[in-house]
C-alpha cells in the first residue's frame, strides 16, 4: 500500500483515491455537505481555507489544504517511483 502526503503529517492510500477535484464548483459543495451529514467526511485541513477534495472508493471524502496540482504531482512522483504509470 503506498500513502501520499495530503498535508499536516496526514496520509492516504494512493490505491483508494478515486478523484481530487478544486471544492469551487456548486455541485462539489453540495457533496461536502451530504457526505458531511451521513458522517463521512473527513477534514484534514486543520482549519484553513480548503483546496482540494479527495474522492476515496469507499464514499468518504477528505478536504485537504494544499491545492489539486500539488497533490497530483505527489501521486505522479509515487507512481514514478514505482515504475507503474497510471
């Protein structure tokens, strides 16, 4: 299992990431909301402005601080260390 760095010393599975997508857009705001209320979100943003929101193949959700790009860039930088291409 391989962990990425999501910020703040927090880490996911990299296998179980479904999508990270930019928390702006109306619909991605509603989900927050339904997944915050049927008690799955995850908030690993420690109180600052949320820049990305991972998407895990269990249906929780993570809001992350640090931005879509970066994140991507990690899974990338994992994936080539691995020699697997995704």
């Amino acid at each position: 299992m391989k962990l990425i760095g999501i910020g703040f010393g927090n880490l996911v599975s990299a296998e179980r990431v479904v999508a990270i997508v930019s928390p702006d857009s109306a619909p991605i705001k509603r989900m927050i909301q339904d997944v915050r209320e049927r008690g799955l979100l995850v908030d690993a943003s420690f109180g600052r402005s949320t820049r990305s929101v991972l998407m895990m193949d269990s249906g929780n959700v993570i809001l992350s601080a640090l931005p879509p790009e970066s994140l991507a860039e990690r899974f990338e930088k994992s994936d080539e260390e691995d020699g697997n291409n995704r």
